[in-house]
C-alpha cells in the first residue's frame, strides 16, 4: 500500500486466506453432497437481510470491534463498557428472536395447529 503502518498487505495477511479457504472449504463440500445451489430470497427475506447487516454492523463500530473485543477483553479488564456491550448483545438477541418467532409463526400460520410457541 506504500504506507509502513505494522499491517500486512492483503495477499499476506492470514485472515484473508482463511475466509478464502472457509468459502471454498463449504462450497468444495456442498458440491460433493449434492446440496449446492443458487437461491435467490424472496423480497422480505431480502430486506430483513439488509437491515440485520446493516443493524450488525452499526453495532460493531459501536462496540468498536466484535463481541470478543467488545465483551471478553473489556470486562476482563475491568471496563464497565464490556458489561454494557454485553447488556445491549442480550437485549439485541432477546428483541431479535421474538421477532423471529412471530414472523415465524406467521408465515406458518402456527395458530391453525394449535402450537404454542411460548
């Protein structure tokens, strides 16, 4: 990049080969068990993709980093800022998962089964 900053150019850096070998690892395999193919989301589906990348990845600059900077190494080092990460992760997953189950239970139409999702 022509900058001397400690960070390894891109065709070197570790991390990048191993997203590179995790894809085709998981595409090599889903050819070999017949399970590959191109799905193309309905609209909903689309959006709700969207927003959760979106959602996601304003948390992460939030949280300045991902769960394991954002939680693991601040509340071990003692920084109430992990905790609170830690809080807003837990209320992010509880709020997302009862929206999972009503839209679920909504595309199914569970009450006609008489299937409590509670």
């Amino acid at each position: 990049f022509g900058v001397r900053n400690g960070i390894p150019g891109p065709l070197v850096n570790p991390l990048l080969w191993l997203s590179i070998g995790l894809i085709l690892g998981a595409t090599v395999m889903a050819l070999l068990s017949n399970e590959f193919k191109w799905k193309k989301p309905n609209r909903e589906l689309f959006m709700f993709a969207l927003i959760g990348g979106t959602l996601m990845g304003i948390g992460a600059r939030l949280a300045m980093g991902c769960n394991i900077g954002g939680f693991f190494i601040r509340a071990a080092g003692g920084d109430p800022g992990g905790w609170v990460f830690f809080a807003g992760m837990g209320g992010g997953a509880y709020v997302s998962v009862k929206f999972m189950t009503w839209w679920t239970s909504r595309q199914l139409n569970l009450d006609d089964f008489d299937i409590d999702m509670d």
